[in-house]
C-alpha cells in the first residue's frame, strides 16, 4: 500500500475519500499496488535508472489490464475523476518525485501541465483552484494541445497520461463489502447528469467576495510562455507569473545603475507592458463570449474576476500594468460585456424593408426574445461564477438598456412608414417595459430592485413622436387626394346618382372615409401615449382643414358642366350632408385640439354655405323668369306662370326633403324670402294699374296664391313665418272698395312689416288704381302720421321686419304735383 504522503504527490488530499468508492475487483488492487511501488520508488540517480524503458512496459501492460476489467465508473464521475487524475497523476514521473531535484525551467513555451514550474497553483488554497467536478483551464489545454513523438516533451506527457489512468484506477478500487451496495445505487447517466449540474449550481452561489492570492513563483516564466499561457486562457498560472516578473523587474529596476541595464529594463517594460494588453484583451475577448459560450467560460470566469479583483488592489501600487481606460480593469470589464450585449443584438435577423412589409415588427419580436433568454443565461448561470460586488445581473441590464438604445436610434434610420414608426413606438413604451421582456416573471426577483427603462438619448423619444405626427399628416394627405380620386371615378364621371342612407337622406362615404382614417390613427396613438394622440389628431386636423377647399375646385372643374341640373342639385345636397356630417365627428376632438376644430368648422361651415347659395342660384335662375311676369296683364288673365313657380318650388321642397337638419331649414328660409320678395317686388314696379274695379278680381287672386305659396312652405318648415302676412295685408289694400277705408288697413301693414315706405305704398296704390288725388295724399300721410306713432320711422335693423327695405320701386308718374300735400295745393289755387 502506499503511504499517505505517497498519495499526496500523486494526488490531493480529496482524492483519497474516492479511492474506497471504486467499483472493481479487489484482486486487482495487489497488481496495481507492486506496479505502484516500483514506479514510485525510482530515484534519478538510482542505478536502474537504465531500466526506464523496460519498467514502462510492464507499467504499461498493468495499466492495460487494470482498465479492461474496471468500467462501472458514470460518465460524470469519470469526468470528475479525469481533472483530480491530471492533477494527483504528476507524482509518477520519476524525475520530479525526488525532494532534491530541481527541474530547470521548460525549453518551450507551451509548457507541459505537469510540471511544477509550469502549474504553480496546484496544490495551492484561494478561489485560484479549480473547482471540484469542473473541468478546468489546464485540462481544456491538455485536451486542445497533445504533442506528436517528435516533440521533446512527448514523452512526459507520456507518463501524465499514464500517471492519470493510475490515478483512475486507483479509484476503482473499492471494498468488496460495499461492491453489491454501489452495484444497487447505479443510475442512469441522465440522472447523475442532473443531480451533478443542481450539485454544480449550488456550488457556484458559494463564490465569495474575499480570496487568497497563491504563492507567487520566486522565477517567473518566460515572456513567450507568460504569452502562450494567456492565449490558452490559462489565466491563473499566466497571471501568477506575470506578477513574478513584475517584482523581478522591480528589483532589477532598483538595482540597476548601469546604462547598459537600462536598456535591458526598458525592453523588459515594454514586454510587461505588452503581457498586460494581451491579458486585458483576453480577460474581455472571455467576458465579452461568455453568454455566448457560457458552459466554455463558467469556470474562467471565475480567474477573470479574480485577476481583476487583484488588480483594482494594486492600482495604487507603482509597477508595470497595461494601457487599461479611466475605468480601469473593472471599467475593462463592464465594456466587454457592453461589447457582448452589441454583439447579440446585432445577431438578431433584420430584413430590409423593401424585402418585408413587417421587416421591424419582426425584428423587434426577436429582439425581445434574445434579450430574455440572454438575461436567463446571466441570473442562472454567469452571475453565480462572479464574486457580489461585481454585481453582474444589474450590469448586463444596465449594458442592455443603453446597447437597445443605440439600436433602436439606428434602426429609426431606416424607418419611413407610418406603421413601422408606431411599431418602434409601441415596443419602446409598451413592450420593452413589460412583462414580455424586461418585466419577464424568468427574470425575477433579480429583476425587481432594477430599472427598467431603456438610457434613450434626451429628446429622441420626442423626435421619433413628431416624425410620426409628421408621417401620419403625410399619410391623411394621401388619403384625402385617394377619397377625391375614387369620388370621382364612382360618381362624378359616371353620372352616379347618389345613395340614400337608412333615414332616406342623401349620403356620400366621404366624412366615414375621413373620420375612420382620423379615429384610426387617434386609437392607435392613444395606445402609445395620450399626449401623442393629441398631437396626431392635431396635425390630422391641420391637413384636414385644406380639404374642403381642395374638394369644392375638384367637384366644381368636374360637375360644372354637367347638363343635368337635377342631378347637380342632388349632388350638392349630397355633399352638405357629408360635410355636415363630417363636422360633427371632428367636434369630438374639440377638447384636446380646440383651434384646430375652430379652424376646420370654419372651412366646413363655408363650403356648407356655398354648397347651399349654389343650390338657391340654381333655383332663383329656374323661377326668375315666371316671377318677373307677376303683377301683369297676363298674371291677371292666367295662372300659367305662377303654376310653373309653384310646381318648381314643390320639387325644390322634395330635395329638401333629403337635406339634413340644419341646413335644410337655412335654405328652405332663404328661399322662402326670395320667393316672397320677388312677388311683392313686382308690385313696385309698376307695370299695371288696375283699372275698372279690376283690383278686386287681382286683390282675390293674391289671396289665393298667396295662400298656396304659405301652404308649400310651411310644408317645407320655414322658419320665417313671420312672411306670411303680407299677402293679406296687400290684397285687403288692394280689394279695399272705398278708397277713404284704405287707410283702416295701414296700422296692421306697419307694425308686421315697419321699413314700408311712402314709395313702397305708393306704387301699391298705383296697382289698384288709386293713380293720384287727394284720397292717395291722405292715405301716404296716415302711414307717415303711423310710422311717427310707432317710433319705426327709418327703423330698417331688424331683419325679421326687413322686407321692403330690399325693394326697390320704380317711379314712373311724371307730375310734379302728384304726391304734393293737399294744404300746399289749396293755396294754389284760385279763389273762387
């Protein structure tokens, strides 16, 4: 059997408590132990040193047997015993198991793993050790760089392999009592594997912040090794040598007094110098992949923030170091991992736009997702291999907030669509907060004490909102010119007539066209922000309010020709109930964008109103003609023209009936004034008298069509009844028999209707017959003596009362003497 300190060289003390549960038989432990002995036993200065060979040979057969009968090891305990063999099996070779020899430093800078020199930390306490079950640096070393037979070295790396298959079967040796035991308790690979991996997990929340730093080597390596060791992240030796070096270029610097040296120094500077850089640019080439290849640089990680560590110590110690930033080596660090979050965003697929329509829709749904899963694999797995004070979650997503930032600041670069700048919106203030990303219920309790929100640039939230105001303004206008575009292909040169809605009023699609596009951008925006809906609807508005314009120059340059008055009508009807309509839906947003409603209501308001005068031009040309022939020879005579006013008029009132409240009763008001107007002006004009007692045949026909034309108007709900009365005050004056008697009619005339005139009576008079004499001058004096009496003398400002101000009379009486007072007339004349 071999002693305790034997089995101390051969391997740690750890690896003893597994020898007695191997699960071989125990006859082979008799053959193991002699070829053990012997190999052990070789001195380098003993005579059989000769034998070497030969001895190599049998060891080489027992290992052999030993490794044929012995393979009831589990996969991860063959693992585990694969690192503690490497590390025990150093003890084998005969040339470094001597207490009094001193190996030389190695001839080549890829430096074998068993040798002392090259692995000063084996054996040695601190977070610098490997971890019990994971494979560490060395190994991956060892595994990457096997030497060929050519190679110096070959052969010592001969005898660790073998020391290590020593080292493994000494393992499987176990008792014979326990042997039905362990048969019994082997599982499945997959189980252990498990149970290996919650067994590693739970060792990795262990890591403490304090540590021990193991002995430094009193001769350190070469420059070259130093440098090998580095690039084979052999992070721990390669660190623990370059400190070596840096206290042996501090004590030649304190010693050196010759020039000569000097130059010597600074060469060794500058190869410090540059060890540092590479160290540094290794130390973030590991942080910068580790969520990458987290299995590869779980464990390196642990040397990385270690060497770190050790060098914020030595900061204010004067030496050699690297060209590290103002943040020094953890400021190194938190860039790398900076660099790691850019270099996984930036491994997101993106398409171009011109490839897919949802090209950011897509690409941010995936951007999501990266950021998720990479922020588990830092809670579950590297922020374990990193002392606390490195506060490893909280860094990753600070570096994620401002990585996403700078990101979406370029993607905004390529964004030109409305759609794709709501997309950008919406997953800045809605997902990226939320439980889809950073709110992720994976990512808790970490993520509770952390702030959430992304590091945007100071404004560019309030850019990216104005740009898509801007886009969304642009979008109304297109969508505007397409409602003309389509209004006029549909209807407009097609002659369409236009169709009714459920309340048989005429209908255009127009304001629904313009109210869906504008509630479907306020909806969408709202969803974002509030402030943002309002200043979408804003700028809707805004581009709204050029419209009606725009639309009256298209209807007019398209309709303007148009042979069909009918059809012209019902289109203008048509689109003041649009417009109307459209008014209505835009004083909803009277709240939040008041002037802007103002401005548009005002638009609307005047196309409405030109719609409408255009509709009264068309009918005060119709019945102008049949108007003008009121109060005629002819009029009297026949009904023939005041049917053809009446029967244009009762067509008018069927439109009308498809005209929506309240502009129908505008214009059917408007209408009925002219229409009333026109009639009573023609009695102004003097252009017949009634003569022979015709007055009461004309007096009885006024009446009664005075009567039709209340009748239809009414019908049409006028809202300017108060016209109706001066028919009959007019027809009484007319189809009054005594003369004297007339002015019994006055009182009544002048209080409905007080702008009445003396030449507005007079030509009234003229009509009847009542030409001139004294019983004229005595009636024109009574409205004068009337008027004064009821304070309306000139009183034209009231509009209701404002009908005979609008007309005006023509004279044709020629005698000066005609309208002359009756008392001025009487000093005239002769005495008799």
């Amino acid at each position: 059997m071999l002693s305790r300190d034997q089995m101390a060289e051969i391997g740690e003390p750890g690896d003893m408590e597994e020898v007695n549960e191997a699960q071989c038989l125990e006859g082979d432990r008799s053959s193991l132990k002699s070829t053990m002995e012997r190999s052990v036993k070789i001195q380098p200065d003993s005579p059989v040193k000769e034998k070497k060979l030969g001895m190599m040979k049998q060891f080489r057969e027992s290992i052999k047997r030993v490794g044929e009968r012995c393979h009831l090891a589990s996969n991860s305990k063959e693992s585990k015993d694969k690192s503690n063999s490497e590390q025990g099996g150093h003890g084998i070779d005969p040339e470094v198991t001597s207490p009094t020899h001193q190996l030389p430093p190695p001839p080549s800078p890829c430096l074998s793993a068993g040798s002392p020199m090259a692995s000063p930390l084996k054996g040695l306490g601190g977070s610098f050790q490997r971890k019990k079950g994971g494979e560490s640096a060395e190994d991956s070393l060892q595994k990457k760089h096997t030497r060929t037979r050519s190679d110096p070295l070959a052969i010592g790396d001969s005898l660790l392999k073998k020391g290590a298959s020593i080292q493994r079967s000494l393992r499987l040796v176990g008792n014979k009592k326990d042997k039905a035991l362990k048969q019994e308790q082997l599982q499945p690979v997959t189980e252990i594997t498990v149970d290996e991996k919650r067994e590693r997990e739970k060792e990795r929340v262990e890591i403490k912040e304090s540590y021990i730093l193991p002995k430094i080597p009193l001769t350190p390596l070469s420059v070259m090794q130093i440098n090998k060791l580095i690039g084979m992240e052999v992070l721990e030796e390669a660190y623990l040598n370059l400190l070596s070096l840096c206290k042996e270029f501090q004590r030649e610097r304190e010693e050196c007094m010759e020039e000569a040296s000097s130059m010597e120094l600074a060469k060794k500077e500058k190869d410090l110098r540059l060890l540092y850089n590479a160290l540094l640019d290794k130390v973030k080439e590991i942080v910068r992949d580790s969520n990458s290849f987290p299995s590869r640089n779980k464990d390196l990680l642990v040397h990385v923030a270690r060497v770190i560590q050790e060098e914020e110590k030595r900061e204010a110690e004067p030496g050699v170091g690297g060209v590290v930033g103002p943040g020094g080596w953890r400021g190194a660090w938190r860039e790398a991992v900076s660099e790691g979050v850019q270099a996984t965003l930036k491994s997101v697929h993106l398409d171009r736009p011109e490839q897919n329509a949802s090209w950011l829709a897509i690409h941010l749904g995936m951007l999501g997702k990266a950021i998720v899963e990479d922020l588990k694999k830092v809670k579950g797995e590297l922020q374990c291999s990193y002392p606390p004070s490195f506060d490893v979650f909280s860094t990753y997503v600070s570096c994620y907030h401002g990585a996403v930032s700078q990101h979406l600041k370029r993607l905004q670069q390529q964004v030109t669509d409305l759609k794709d700048y709501y997309t950008l919106l919406d997953w800045i203030i809605n997902h990226y907060e939320s439980e889809k990303i950073m709110s992720s219920p994976s990512l808790r309790p970490e993520m509770e004490a952390e702030n959430i929100g992304l590091s945007l640039e100071e404004g560019f939230l309030d850019q990216l909102k104005g740009k898509y105001c801007m886009r969304a303004k642009e979008e109304m206008r297109a969508s505007l010119d397409k409602i003309l575009e389509l209004e006029n292909e549909d209807m407009w040169i097609k002659k369409q007539a236009p169709a009714t809605d459920d309340e048989h009023f005429f209908n255009s699609d127009i304001h629904m066209d313009i109210w869906t596009k504008v509630k479907s951008n306020a909806v969408n925006s709202k969803r974002i922000d509030a402030d943002l809906e309002m200043g979408v609807v804003c700028s809707c508005l805004e581009e709204l309010q050029q419209f009606p314009k725009q639309f009256e120059n298209e209807f007019r340059y398209c309709c303007n020709s148009m042979e069909n008055p009918s059809l012209w009508a019902d289109y203008q009807i048509t689109y003041i109930n649009s417009f109307k309509a459209l008014k209505e839906h835009m004083e909803g947003y009277r709240e939040c964008c008041p002037t802007q409603v103002d401005h548009l209501s005002r638009e609307v308001d005047g196309l409405v109103h030109r719609l409408v005068q255009g509709l009264e031009d068309q009918f005060k040309n119709d019945v102008r003609p049949y108007l003008r022939r009121m109060m005629t020879r002819k009029w009297l005579s026949t009904d023939e023209d005041f049917q053809q006013l009446l029967s244009r008029t009762e067509k008018l009132s069927q439109r009308c009936s498809q005209m929506r409240h309240p502009y129908v009763q505008m214009f059917v008001s408007s209408l009925h004034y002219y229409v009333v107007k026109e009639y009573v002006s023609q009695l102004m004009k003097n252009n017949y008298s009634c003569k022979n007692r015709k007055h009461d045949k004309a007096a009885t026909k006024m009446r009664v069509q005075w009567d039709e034309l209340n009748d239809l108007f009414e019908e049409m709900k006028t809202t300017h009844d108060w016209l109706h009365p001066v028919g009959d005050h007019l027809s009484n004056i007319i189809g009054e028999k005594n003369k004297r008697d007339i002015k019994n009619h006055l009182k009544h005339l002048v209080a409905d209707y007080p702008d009445i005139s003396k030449k507005h009576l007079s030509a009234v008079l003229y009509f009847r017959g009542l030409v001139r004499g004294r019983e004229k001058r005595v009636i024109l004096q009574c409205l004068t003596e009337l008027k004064n009496k009821l304070g309306t003398a000139g009183n034209t400002g009231d509009k209701k009362s404002g009908l005979f101000i609008d007309m005006q009379v023509t004279i044709t009486n020629t005698n000066c003497l005609a309208d002359m007072p009756f008392s001025c007339l009487s000093s005239l004349l002769p005495d008799s």
